[in-house]
C-alpha cells in the first residue's frame, strides 16, 4: 500500500496566495485554469471573493479554475493527472488501494501560513483518458472535470474512488510545525521509516520528526505495505475528515 502526500490548491505560485480557513472550515481554492479548456469559474463554485482576496484581485468570480480534486455529493472523489507528476506516480507504482492524503497552503488568524490535509481519496478505478471511450470522457466533462474537456498531456489518467474533504481544522491534520516556515514540517515517526519521495536527502530528515519538505512538487509517496502503524494513523486521518471532528 501507498500514501500519497498531494499538493494542491491555491499557493505564492498557483494563484497568488494561501487558501483561507473560513469559520473553522480549510477552503482549498482551485489553482487558475492555465489551458484554456474549463468552464468552470470561481463565481460557479461560490469562491469568488475567495478567490479575489487570495490572489490580490488578479482572480475573480469570472475567471476559469481548474476544479480538481473533485469531492462529490455522492462521497466519489475524482483527481486528474498528467504530465511529470503523474510519471511519478506510475513509476511510484501507484494503484488501486492506494490513497492520496491532499495537502495545501493555508492562511488564518492566530496560525499564520501552514502546510495542512484537507482531503483524502482512496482509489477504486483509474481511467486512462487517452485511451477510454468518448462517453466515458462525456461523463466526467458532466461533472465539471477539467482533464475530461481537453488532454491535460500524452499521459492524462484519472483516478475515482471514496474521498471527503475536512469541515474542521484540528491540529492533527497541520503538517507545519508550530512558528515555523510552511515546508518545515513535523511528521509522524512511521514516515521516517518508509521514507518519503522527493525527500531522499538525509539532511532533510531531522530530529523529532521534523522533515524539510520540498518548495516544489505535487506528488509524495510513502510505501507502507502492511505494516500496521502507518495504517492506523491513515485511519483515524480519515475519520477525522470524514467525522469533522476537531
């Protein structure tokens, strides 16, 4: 089995700014639509002031957003991938059964800038948009997927399967250490076991589980296979997420 640390959402670079935690809720603000190929607008998903003070008004409830992670009514999540990061993941040999754990940059009082989850999916089915027929990609251009109106790359791949995003905010789901910089990060002790993608520098690593994470990247994997002290941590993760509870 795999875990899959996914950056996504809002940040200096993708957007302009942090996300906000509004009423104790992480609101992760979909990165601006850069091919031209989405019909879906801040103004569509409700975030358009977000999304206006996030970016300094470069953004707006007009503008084109590339909505993806994808949480629906239903409690299917759907994330889309192409190019180098999914390269990684395949080399990864990410599958079914794996499980992405979806992080960002966010902003609030009394917290400042942070590193947090706000999200999960846990992969049933993996659809190759290159390959697949045209009503499967009709299906998903129906739900607002932005992979689904255009190929994103020569590599485009799906992933579905159960997934929520948090209503909450508690610390258990912060990544950055308190008082420090977003990228430096505290993490549970199982991780410097396994080890985590990207992160292969030993100077990285250092003591009390801190970890030196990378500015740059979407996709972290930790390969945990069976061992049961990773498992029970990604459990009560997702039964914080899913119960919003702080």
């Amino acid at each position: 089995m795999r875990i899959m640390f996914s950056r996504k959402g809002f940040d200096g670079t993708s957007g302009g700014g942090p996300s906000p935690i509004v009423g104790g809720c992480p609101l992760s603000l979909p990165i601006p639509d850069s091919k031209g190929l989405s019909p879906v607008t801040y103004g569509d998903l409700g975030l358009g002031a977000h999304a206006a003070k996030a970016s300094r008004g470069r953004l707006g409830a007009g503008d084109a957003c590339h909505h993806d992670p994808m949480f629906l009514a239903d409690g299917t999540a759907v994330l889309g991938q192409c190019h180098a990061a999914q390269g990684h993941l395949v080399k990864q040999g990410v599958t079914t059964g794996d499980v992405f754990l979806f992080f960002g940059l966010f902003d609030s009082e009394g917290e400042g800038r942070h590193h947090r989850i706000f999200g999960y999916l846990a992969i049933e089915q993996r659809i190759d948009l290159v390959t697949c027929d045209e009503d499967t990609r009709a299906q998903y251009r129906t739900m607002g997927q932005p992979h689904a109106f255009g190929l994103h790359g020569s590599n485009d791949m799906l992933y579905v399967g159960r997934g929520a995003t948090a209503k909450t905010a508690p610390a258990c789901l912060r990544l950055t250490a308190p008082g420090q910089k977003p990228s430096q990060w505290i993490v549970p002790e199982w991780l410097t076991r396994t080890g985590l993608s990207c992160h292969d520098a030993p100077w990285r690593w250092g003591e009390d589980g801190r970890l030196q994470a990378v500015s740059r990247g979407q996709e972290f994997v930790a390969h945990v296979g069976d061992d049961p002290e990773p498992r029970g941590w990604l459990d009560q993760v997702i039964a914080t997420i899913e119960a919003g509870e702080a």
